[in-house]
C-alpha cells in the first residue's frame, strides 16, 4: 500500500500509472467484488470476515490524512481513467470507515465543493458514480448536507432527474432521489433552503398519471415510492410545526396535493404505491385547515360521485383488503380529523338523527363506522373504535352530542344508546383487540365530560363490571384489559360532578377501597404504561404494526394515558375535602377561563374593526392622494392660464396705450371719485352719530347729577339710612368712571373720525394732481398704476377703519343701556330711601309723643311722694352720684 500511495505522490503526470494504481486500492478496500465471488455454500462468517479485512485497508490508508487530500486533488483531474477510479475509491472509503473520511473531507479546503463538480461531468458514468459517492458522503452528516445543498445539489439533482424521465427513469433517478433524500430527512435548515428555493413546485410533474396504470415496471414502482416518501419527509410529523406548516401551504399551492388525491383515485395503481400515497396525502394535510377542507371536498369518479373519506373508510372497514392499507386509511382518517375541529363535526353529524339519510341510498362516514365497531372482525372494530375516539378528540360539544346517537339492534327491541351498545359488547366478552378498542373509546368519551360520565354510570351494570375485571387475577393478555378498565374507572372518579347520589366520587373510592384495594388498583392501572405496545404506539402517529395481533394501542390515545395516569393515582388517594378545594379551584380555572374567552373574543372583534379601520384610512388616503394630484394639476393649469393671460394683457396693453390712456386715467379718477364721495357720506353719518350719543351722554350725565343732589340731601337719616346711602355712592362712583370710560372712548373716536378726515383731504388733493399728468402718457401710465395701488391700499385702511368703528359704536350703545339700567337701578332705590326716611321720621315723632307723656307722668308721681314724705333725689343729683362712684373706682384701679 505504501509503494501505490507514493505512486500516487511522485508519477501524478502518467496519467495510466495514476489510474491502475488507483484501481488496484479500490479493488484491495473494496467488498464488491468478494461479494460477487461468494458462493451459496461458504461459511457465514466469512462475509464479516471481507468486512473486517476491507476496513482494515481502510484505516491504514487514511491514517495519513494527506492521502485523502491526495485523493481529492486526483478527482479534479479531468482525465477520465484517473477521474473515474478515484471516485470509485473515495465512495469505497466512505462505505468502510464514513465517519473519519467524512471529518477529513470536511476540514480540507474546498473539499466537499470539488466533489459537487462531479454532478456536472458531462460523462454520465462518473456523473452517476458522483451521486453515489455524494449518498456516502451526506450519510449522517449535518454539516456535510448543509455545505452540499448551498452548493446548488437541489438544482442540478432535479435537473438530472428531469432529464432521466422523471418516474419513468431508469436506477440514476433512483439514485438521485436517495441522495435528495439524505440531504432533507432531518436537516430543517435544508428542508427550509428546499422550500424557499421553490423547488416543491418541482416535485409536481413526478406525479402526473394516466389513464391505463397496468403494467408499471419495477424501477417505476421504486422510483414513485421514493418520490413520495421525499414528500413525507418535508411534511413529517416530527419536523418543526412552523416548517411542516409552510410545506403543507406550499404543497396545495402548487397543486402537488390535488395530483397525489388524483392517484389517490385513479384505478390500476399498484396496491404498494396506493398505500405509500395514502400515507403522503395524510401527512400533507395533517394539522392543516386549508389542505382538510380541501380534501373533504374530493369525491371519487363513481356513479353517482362519493367522497374520498367514505371510499377509504369502506377499505378500512373491509376484512378483504390488505392489512397495510387498511392501516393507512386509518392514519389518513387521523390526520384529516388532526385539530380540525370542523371536520369532527362534520362527521359526528352523520351519526346524528336528523342528519341519517332515510332512504339508505347513500352510506355515510357514520354508518360505516359504526357498522366497522359493532362488525365480527376484531379489526374492524379496532380500527372503527380508534378512528371514532380521533372524532372525539379534544372536543367536548361533540363529546355530548354523540350521547344522542341510538342504534337499532334488533327488530322489535327499544334503540340503544351507542355509549350503552359499546359497554354492552364490553360485557359480552368479546376478543381482547375488540375490547381495547372500545375501552379506548370510551376513556376518550369519557375524559373532560362530565354529562358522558354520569350517562355511563347512569347504567348500574357498568361499574361492578369495571371493578369485576379489575379485581380478578387474569392471564397476561388480560392484563392490559384490566390496566383499561382501572383508566375507565379512574376518568369516571376524576371528572365524576357527583350528580348520582349512588356514584359520587367518595363512595367509588371506597367501592376500590372494599373490593379492590388502592395499591392493587394503582398496580393494574400500570399495567397499559409498561406495556412493550404501548411504548411502540407512543413513538410517531402513523400506525405501524408488524401483524394485525399486535394493533393495540393509538398515539393519541398514549398521549391521554400519561396525562391521566398521575392525575388518577392522586385522585384515588384523595380526601373529600381535598377534592371540595380542586372542585373550587377548578370552578376558578373555568370562570378565568370565560373570562380570558370573553377577552379573547373582544379582542378578536377589536382587530377586526382595526382591519376594517385600517383599510378605511387606505382608501381614504389613496383617495385624498388622487385629489391632491388632480389639485396639483388644476393649480398648474390655472397657473398657465394666468401667465397667458398676463402675457395677453401685456401685448394689448401695448397696442392701446396711446389711444386709451387718456380715457383710462380719467376711468380711473372716476372710480377714485366714487370711492372718495362715499367715504365722505359715511364720515358724515358717523359725525351724526357721534352728535347723538353725546347728547344722550348729557341727558344721563345731568339725571346721575340730580341723584347726586337728591342723595346727598336724604345725608342726615339715621345710621341705617346711611349705610345704603354709601351703598348708593359707590354705585354712582362706578357710574362716573364708566362715564370717564366712555368719554375717553369719544375722544378717541373723534380723533380717527379727524385722522379719517384728513385722509380723504389727501385724496383730494392726489386726485387734483392727477390731473394735469394726461398729455405725457408713457408717465401717466406709471403714475396711474402707483396711484392705483396706494388707493386700493388707503380704500383697504379706511375699510377697517369703518369697521372698527362700527364696533366701537356698538359697545357705547351696549355701555349706554348698561348705564341707563343702573339709573333706573338707582331710582328705584331712591325712591326705597325716601320711603324709609319718612317711616322713621314718623317713628321719631311717635318715640317723642310717648316721652313727653312718661316725663308728665313721672314728675305727677314724684310730687305724689313727696307730699307722702317720701324723700326722691332729681335726676341731677342722681348723676352726680353715679360720678362720685365712678372716681372711686379709678383710684382704687390705679393703687392696684
């Protein structure tokens, strides 16, 4: 091996020697060709044996990692037999130790990007031989498949497979498809690159079909089945949602979806390819609202025309058809009804009474699933249980309507409820797969409804049978029905609203407690986890089971077993109170729950006003943006149409001017005279108004004066009188300075009236100078514009003027009413005065009367006592007195 790798180093311009050296180390690493030579009748080891040996040559060649950069620096030669051979090598290296070749081709320079060139060979052997190498290279390698796919591999594999013949090429497109593959399966950045680079749109003509489908070949049949599991592999269930999500949009949008139900439908498809596409179609339109609609919508060429969904349900339901079709119709069911909650109801409606077709023309999804549940094969049973329970799923409005559904069993007997049928089959004893079916059914019913809980235990048969099956020490097979019955039992506790008195929640607990025991019933319920089936049924949604015997368990119906499974063994070791908090907790959850609907339902009406908003101000805006332009234009235009006229206006001004301009200085003086005369007519009549007001100002001036007089006189009344008369001054002290106020306001009027006056002197004087100008008429057309110009201005002044005026005239006569009120105010208060005045006078006189009678009355009675010989002192001495007293007082005060 050393003396043919230094061949390789030293002889690289002999291009023969390169290229039997190069052969001779494929053929020692290679396996081929001892694969080929092994006989039927050697020993078995010795294939492993060649392995082992092969592997062997391989690590003593790449120990020297310059040995694989020498490898890749011979593929670039062009020369076919040294080109050839080195593919031919590197792919067998790749085959024995992948990993270590493939880390050394990743860390040498533009390692991986000489090898794409190999896809652009025009010989088609190393060109195919390219292909394979690159499957070798992407095995199991990220970064590798990353690096290939940005080296445009997609477009030049898609190429080539166009050119081969799409599916009906020969093992290159086989080949090709292997290495798309390599590069997608599990890489999201590539499946992302792929979908982005619109090269799904590609894959759309590898589906076309005719009309006559006899007679395919194998190679057509391999290249098909490979076409669609690349489909699958850019919808998988376990790719990112957001991902799967965009490729499933982009799948309908190209049409690719409506080719792969057209083959779907077609007649003469091999039963291999039909159940694959089954299986794309399925996974295409998992989880995905616009691609279920649409295929609820297709219907198979028959007379007259039914829907696809019912055409695959007749092939599940049907004992005849193949075992792995009739699990793919299943997985199709599945996924059609994935969170798509419309579908659901559509299909539960068909089990409805008033939606059963009475005629029995047409078969419905309904009737073909309940005649497959309650039908002698247990697979039917099985697999019309399952896809009942994927009806149900996540939907508790469903869950409640299905209580509705009555079946006839036999003529003359009652209808039966389909939940009592179900439980009645149960009872009978039927197989185990029939039995884990419907237990499946009814766990999923049963789940998050209370309404199907009480219906169940509604039946007094129901749960001594559950706890029968679960106390009894039964074989292995029955092991997993007892786990099932344990769950069944366990959801009829846990969602149980306690509305039976016989079957409330605490009393269940102490029927297990009695008859079972806890630890016991906790052990069965364990039972369906530790299951081997069921782990197999929890890894992917796609049922895949290697017989009809081994069908047990669903994926969804995995998934509700781990939720519950805690939740239950918690419930049954409960007390009553604990479970009063979880009822309140839960009554809680769901009020928030309404609550954040509620929310949520505004909010969503809110946005939709907001789009509709939105969508307003568009139109509003573009149509504001079209008016704008078309004002923009009417603005230029006007714009244009003054410049000519402007420029019109010039040119005729031209040829006129010597004619007209004498006539045209006198129009002008005319007008000039007009405006000047009315000017004075309306000084005139502001003068006129401006006599009468202040004559009315005189009126009011002498009648406040007279008020003054009177006023002042009314000065000598008592203190009361006095009060109000200050009351009164102030108000005829607010009048004068109102008075002053308008009085100012007078003088300033008559000074613009003046300032108006001597305007319209100025005028006269400029219309007088005016005259004399008309002989020199070149001047006289300057001075007749300037003139113009001042006149329009000082016409524009004196307007304003006016107008000020006219308002100042207004707030006088509003000061002037303001003023009269207050006189006549005043008046009437003076008139109060007066009266008051006159009272008290009266009162004085009636006080003195009385006065003069006590002093009368007083003196007669003093002369009474002193002729009695009593002793009365005068008011004077008594005066004196009360002084004396007084004095004392004060120096006692002051010695203090």
């Amino acid at each position: 091996m050393e003396h043919l790798i230094h061949v390789l180093q030293t002889d690289r311009s002999d291009s023969e020697i390169i290229g039997y050296a190069l052969d001779t180390l494929y053929n020692v690493i290679s396996n081929d060709l001892e694969e080929e030579e092994q006989d039927d009748s050697e020993e078995e080891n010795l294939p492993k044996q060649v392995d082992d040996l092969g592997s062997q040559f391989t690590e003593i060649f790449i120990k020297q990692q310059e040995n694989v950069t020498l490898l890749l620096t011979l593929v670039e030669e062009f020369d076919f037999h040294v080109r050839w051979p080195g593919v031919k090598l590197l792919t067998s290296l790749l085959k024995q130790q992948g990993p270590q070749v493939q880390q050394i081709i990743l860390v040498s320079p533009m390692g991986v990007s000489r090898l794409m060139d190999l896809l652009a060979d025009s010989r088609e052997v190393i060109r195919n031989d390219g292909v394979l190498l690159l499957q070798q290279l992407t095995k199991s390698n990220a970064a590798i498949q990353k690096i290939v796919a940005f080296e445009n591999a997609f477009e030049r594999l898609l190429d080539i497979i166009t050119e081969e013949g799409n599916s009906d090429g020969g093992i290159v497109v086989e080949d090709c498809l292997l290495l798309l593959q390599n590069l997608l399966k599990n890489n999201n950045s590539n499946q992302n690159f792929f979908k982005e680079g619109s090269y799904i749109q590609r894959m759309k003509p590898w589906f076309e079909v005719g009309d006559d489908n006899c007679g395919w070949s194998a190679q057509k049949v391999t290249n098909l089945h490979l076409m669609l599991q690349l489909v699958r592999v850019l919808v998988s269930p376990t790719n990112p949602p957001g991902a799967t999500s965009s490729c499933q949009k982009a799948m309908f949008h190209c049409g690719l979806l409506q080719q792969l139900c057209t083959i779907l439908m077609a007649t003469g498809v091999p039963a291999d390819i039909l159940t694959e596409t089954i299986n794309t179609v399925s996974e295409v339109i998992r989880g995905c609202q616009m691609n279920q609609d649409y295929f609820a919508s297709v219907n198979a060429p028959s007379n007259p025309p039914r829907p696809a969904i019912v055409v695959l349900l007749m092939s599940m339901v049907n004992e005849r058809q193949p075992f792995v079709l009739r699990c793919a119709v299943l997985y199709c069911f599945q996924c059609f009804l994935y969170k798509n909650q419309k579908g659901q109801g559509e299909i539960v409606s068909t089990l409805l009474p008033s939606t059963i077709d009475a005629t029995g023309n047409s078969v419905s999804a309904g009737q073909l699933l309940c005649g497959g549940l309650f039908s002698t094969d247990s697979l039917s049973n099985w697999c019309a249980a399952v896809a009942l329970a994927h009806a149900l799923q996540e939907n508790a409005t469903l869950k409640e309507q299905l209580l509705r559904v009555q079946l006839a069993t036999s003529i003359g007997n009652p209808p039966v409820s389909l939940l009592q049928q179900c439980t009645n089959i149960l009872s009978q004893g039927s197989k185990v797969q029939t039995r884990v079916g419907l237990l499946m059914l009814l766990c999923t019913w049963l789940s998050n409804c209370s309404i199907a809980v009480t219906h169940f235990l509604h039946n007094p048969a129901n749960i001594p049978f559950l706890t029968g099956q679960i106390a009894e020490n039964l074989g292995e097979e029955e092991q997993l029905v007892q786990g099932l019955c344990a769950l069944l039992l366990g959801i009829s506790i846990y969602y149980n609203d306690n509305s039976l008195e016989n079957y409330r929640k605490e009393k269940l607990k102490q029927l297990i407690e009695k008859r079972i025991g806890r630890e016991n019933f906790i052990e069965k319920l364990g039972f369906i986890s530790k299951h081997e089936l069921y782990s197999r049924a929890a890894q992917k949604p796609q049922p895949s089971f290697s017989s009809p015997d081994h069908m047990m368990f669903d994926h969804e119906f995995t998934k509700l077993v781990k939720e519950l499974e805690g939740v239950i063994s918690k419930a049954i070791y409960k007390s009553s109170e604990e479970d009063k908090k979880e009822e309140e907790v839960k009554k809680t959850l769901e009020q928030h729950d309404n609550i954040v609907t509620h929310y949520k339902k505004v909010i969503r009406e809110q946005d939709q006003e907001l789009e509709e908003l939105k969508q307003r101000i568009n139109t509003l805006t573009s149509q504001n943006e079209q008016l704008q332009g078309t004002v923009t234009q009417q603005v230029s235009q006007i714009q244009q149409h003054k410049d000519q006229y402007n420029l019109l206006k010039v040119q005729l001004g031209k040829d006129t001017q010597h004619h007209n301009s004498h006539s045209d200085t006198f129009q002008m003086n005319g007008i000039q005279m007009e405006e000047v005369s009315k000017l004075k007519e309306e000084l005139e009549e502001w003068k006129k108004k401006h006599e009468l007001l202040q004559g009315q100002l005189r009126e009011k001036d002498s009648v406040i004066e007279k008020l003054k007089t009177s006023q002042l006189e009314m000065g000598a009344t008592e203190q009361s009188s006095q009060t109000s008369k200050s009351g009164g001054l102030e108000l005829s002290n607010e009048l004068q300075k109102e008075l002053e106020m308008l009085r100012s306001q007078i003088q300033l009027q008559s000074a613009e009236i003046s300032k108006l006056q001597t305007e319209n002197q100025r005028l006269q004087i400029m219309n007088t100078t005016a005259d004399p100008v008309v002989g020199d008429s070149g001047a006289t057309a300057a001075n007749n514009s300037e003139l113009e110009g001042r006149l329009e201005q000082e016409i524009k002044e004196l307007k304003s003027e006016v107008k000020a005026l006219s308002e100042e005239k207004e707030s006088l006569k509003q000061h002037l009413d303001s003023s009269s009120s207050t006189v006549a105010i005043l008046q009437d208060e003076k008139s109060k005065l007066q009266q008051e005045v006159a009272e008290s006078k009266k009162e004085q006189d009636d006080l003195l009367v009385l006065l003069a009678d006590q002093d009368q009355k007083l003196s007669a009675l003093k002369i009474k006592l002193k002729d009695l010989g009593v002793p009365v002192e005068d008011e004077d001495d008594i005066e004196s007195g009360d002084q004396g007293d007084e004095d004392e007082d004060g120096d006692e005060e002051e010695q203090d």
